[in-house]
C-alpha cells in the first residue's frame, strides 16, 4: 500500500507541475534544458522507429515469457468452431453459416470471425498450443501497432511513444495476450475502426465497424456508438459533406445487418430464420450485452455503482464476483500500484475534452471512444470482463496524452519520470503475473492437464475414448466437452463424438463403468468416485484422470518393460 501511495503521489505532483504556469515559464527559461529539448526532439525524430520496434519486441518478450499452465476451453471453442466452419460450412450444432455462434465457456454468445481467423493456423498446425497461442500473439501485436498509428495520428509521436510504452507494459494487456480470447480481438478491430476514421477513411471505416459487430457482442454497443459518432460529429461540426460519409454509413448497415437480426432475434424471442445463405440463430442463452440495466429499471444509484467498480477494475485491479470466475485476466495482486494512472487518466480527460470543445475532431473521436468501450460495462452490470478489455485502448490513449503534456511542459524532466513510473509499476507487479501463486491460481481455467490426459488416452490405442462432459462448468457442458475433446484428440470436422463412435462424450453419473477391454476413460474430478479403482489402472493428470481397464494397462506396461 505504500508504494501504491507513492506512485500516486508522484504521478499527482507531476501533473501538478504540468499544470502550473509558473513552474513551465521557470524551466522554459533555463538555456540548457531548452537547447537539450530540441537536440532531444531532433534525435526522436530519427530514432522513432528504432524505438517502436524496441518497445514492439520487448512487449512480445513479456507475452511469451514463461508458458500458461493449459489451453483454456474457450480457446478450444474457438478453434474447433472454426475448423467446423470452414469444413462443413455449419457450427458445432450444425447450423449452416450461422450470423452467431454460442458460447459454452466464460461468455454466453461468440462471434464466427476469429474462429474464422483461427481456421487456417490449426489446419496447417493441428489443434495445438500454438495453432491458438500463435494468432493470439500476433493480434497482440497487431493491436499495439494500430494503438501507436492511432496516438500517433491523434497527438503526435511524443504520444504515440507514451501509449506504446503504457499498453506494453499494461499487466492487463499482456496476460489478455497470451492466450486467445474475443476480448483482444475486440480491443484490435477497435483500434482499426477508430484509426481509419481519423484518417478520414470513411468507407473503409464502415466496413470495419461492419465486421466488428461479428468479433463480440460486447461490439454491439460500441460499434453502432462509433459509426453514430460519425454521421453526427463529423458533418454538423467539422463540416463533412454527407455523400463522404453516406457510403460508409450503408455498408456498416449492410455489412452488419445479420448481427442487428441476431440481436432482434434474441431481444424479441423469436425464431431462427434465413437470409439469403446465413442463418439468424436464436441462441441457447440470452447474450450479456442484451440484459441492460435499462431492462431491470434505471436508478443512478446503480449507474453510480457501476462506474466506481469500472474504475476499480480499470486502474486499481480490484478483482470483483460480478466480472465472472476467471483469474486470467486480472493480475489483482498488487494491483493498486498502478493507481497512479487515475490523475493521468484524468488530466488526458480533461485535455481531449478541451481541445474536442474547439473543433479537433481527432481528440473528440478519442472522448467518443472512451464513452464507446465504456457502455457494454455501463448499460450491462453484470458484464464479463472480455468486454471491458477495448477500454484499455481509450485508458492507454488519454493517458498518454497527459504524459505528453507534461513531458512538453516540464521540458526533459517528466519524461524519464513517467518511464520509471511505469517501469516500476510493471516490475511490482511481475510475481502477481509470472509467479508460482499466480500460475496455480489460474491452472483450473486453463484446464492443465487435460491435453496430456487426452495424449495418454489415445496412446493406449483403444477402441473407444469415453471423455466426460463435466470438464467444465458452464451452461452447455455437453456441447463445450464435445470440443475440447475435438480439440485435445484433433478429431476431424465430421467427425461423430455420439454412441457408438471412437471418441464419445457423456456424463459418467448413473453410466455402467464396468471395465472393458479397448474403453478408456477420461475422467473429471467430479468423476473419480464412480469407478472401481481397483479394476482400473489409473493415470492421474491434474484436473483429469485416465482410467484403463486393468487387464489392458498391466499388457501396456508389460510390453513397455520387454521393449
């Protein structure tokens, strides 16, 4: 608590020095400092790249570092999603081209684009580690890069540099990076939208924001926000005549418009149809981002609630239960030392809204996406924290733009203080995310050991592999254990996992477990006191435990020995 105090103390006297008149006109008048400001801004200038690409590479050092204990359900979905895409042209229930796909892990409802994204890593790598770890790094990088371009377009490259340094160092967005999940994904296509509407891009903008819509249904909100913000700002304030902005306009409509029938579809309870080759599926469970606050009754007291505990997860890590049971997102040990962001939060507000007020559309765009990526969190309480993740994006950008200011006003002097304040945020916060406690903290949502378990089945050569359906709690466990086991056994897209096929899935209560030649089991925790233990030989795996009857495990280990 101490040194969270002392961060924050610096961080608020360095804005309070940035602000002050006095203090600014004191240093601009002092020779050396000014003359060394301007040899420094020549140097910048050359050596900007260099320096993007040493802040890229150590950002991709510390999202490599040290292997995750498993591969999450999830991230199976997404693969065997995607390879059932692109194999059968239908989801894992068989519905053709769906607009929507269900989601069996943390999150109720899932985009088809990036299991789309993912399809042509696990058809050249396999369902493995690296066929769902390797997109996932490179969207990483890809939403650092477009983050830069965009701070850089926005406030200029002492900004861009900041916001670079800040979403490298976040903890936040590197343990979001080093697995696959919607929520990067969300925060990339973010960052792309956003940056071709500063740019003017227009067209390509809504063909983006179109897309975005299919990533996550926490983008319902924040992308019908931004393509709003456009053809209202954009041509009452800065003039834009409207046949610029009428294309882009149309194509978000059209791109989009199976998401806008998804989302009336399952706000309104009724049936799945077609249009034209993609089906508009009624989802098993209602998506978060249609359970508004609005739909329970409006007060400000849970708007007010709802903002402090925004701000609590966004700058403190305070881990809350209303954000849902995974621990890989939120490194909340020792999180408060990053507290000293909020005055620099603030100032970047503060500063955007000032200069939004006299006409820059680039730093009213920045204040638009703020209140953008807050809304899924804002109008859904109870909200996971994938959704929250493009909040980063705004968070680091203002920021940024505060670091930048000071770093202008006071010269030289608060820019090596800010690095270290990060630095040592960062540096604090290293055991809550690379530690021992934190890795077996996270082992049950990374499903540790299941892959190995599945290994050691399907290397007893067995007729039949009967894989439990409680590998994880969720609101459909018998469709998510049927793509994990999918996943874990690299099973083809046609291939059957019912009665009677080599790989089943089941619920082992109430089953006939008696052994059987050539069936292997694979078996949860909540499973093991439904076996005779004496009958089988067991190889435990963690989480999960192989059992083979007893005659083929003793024949197993007998060759083994011969050999």
């Amino acid at each position: 608590m101490i040194l969270s105090l002392s961060f924050l103390t610096a961080a608020c006297l360095l804005c309070a020095l940035g602000a002050s008149s006095a203090v600014c006109s004191a240093l601009d008048h002092i020779g050396p400092l000014r003359r060394l400001r301007a040899g420094t801004d020549r140097l910048l200038s050359r050596l900007e790249w260099p320096l993007f690409a040493l802040l890229l590479a150590s950002a991709l050092a510390l999202r490599v570092c040290q292997a995750l204990p498993g591969v999450t359900a999830d991230e199976m979905l997404i693969a065997v999603q995607g390879r059932a895409l692109l194999g059968t042209g239908a989801d894992l229930s068989g519905v053709p081209f769906p607009a929507f796909l269900p989601g069996y892990g943390s999150s109720t409802a899932m985009g088809p684009l990036l299991p789309l994204l993912t399809a042509p890593f696990t058809a050249l790598l396999g369902m493995t580690e690296l066929a769902v770890r390797l997109p996932a790094q490179l969207i990483a990088l890809l939403s650092l890069a477009l983050s830069y371009l965009l701070a850089r377009r926005i406030g200029g490259r002492r900004m861009a540099l900041f916001a670079l340094l800040a979403l490298a160092l976040s903890p936040w967005h590197v343990m979001a990076s080093r697995f696959l999940n919607a929520g990067m994904a969300a925060l990339c296509m973010v960052a792309l939208c956003a940056l071709l509407l500063a740019c003017g891009r227009y067209t390509a903008a809504g063909v983006a924001l179109g897309l975005s819509m299919y990533v996550s249904d926490g983008l319902w909100l924040v992308a019908p926000a931004m393509q709003l913000f456009a053809v209202l700002y954009l041509p009452l304030v800065q003039r834009v005549p409207l046949r610029r902005l009428l294309p882009g306009l149309l194509l978000f409509l059209l791109v989009s418009l199976p998401a806008l029938c998804t989302i009336a579809v399952n706000a309104l309870d009724l049936p799945s149809f077609r249009l034209l080759l993609v089906t508009i599926p009624r989802l098993p469970t209602a998506p978060q981002t249609l359970t508004t606050i609005f739909s329970q009754g409006f007060s400000f007291d849970a708007l007010e609630g709802t903002a402090v505990s925004l701000l609590e997860w966004l700058v403190c890590a305070v881990k809350l239960d209303e954000f849902g049971g995974t621990n890989a997102y939120i490194p909340y040990e020792g999180g408060l030392v990053f507290l000293f962001t909020l005055p620099l939060l603030a100032g970047g507000l503060l500063c955007a809204l000032s200069r939004a007020r006299a006409g820059r559309m680039r730093f009213a765009l920045l204040t638009a996406l703020a209140v953008a990526c807050a809304l899924p969190r804002l109008l859904c309480p109870t909200v996971s924290v994938e959704h929250l993740l493009p909040l980063l994006l705004p968070t680091a950008l203002l920021a940024a733009l505060c670091a930048s200011e000071i770093s202008r006003r006071l010269r030289l002097v608060g820019t090596p203080a800010l690095c270290a304040l990060y630095a040592a945020a960062t540096l604090a916060l290293v055991p809550a995310v690379y530690g021992e406690d934190f890795v077996y903290s996270v082992e049950s949502e990374f499903r540790a050991g299941f892959m190995p378990a599945a290994e050691y089945a399907r290397a007893q050569a067995p007729e039949h592999i009967i894989v439990t359906n409680a590998l994880y709690p969720c609101v459909d466990s018998q469709r998510l254990g049927e793509a994990m086991a999918r996943f874990a056994l690299d099973l083809p897209a046609d291939a059957s996992v019912g009665d009677g096929a080599p790989v089943q899935v089941a619920g082992l209560s109430g089953r006939d477990l008696s052994p059987v030649e050539g069936t292997v089991y694979l078996a949860s925790m909540n499973d093991l006191d439904y076996f005779d233990w004496d009958a089988y030989d067991i190889q435990d795996f963690g989480l999960y435990t192989v059992f083979t009857p007893l005659e083929a495990g003793a024949a197993g280990a007998g060759d083994s020995e011969g050999a």
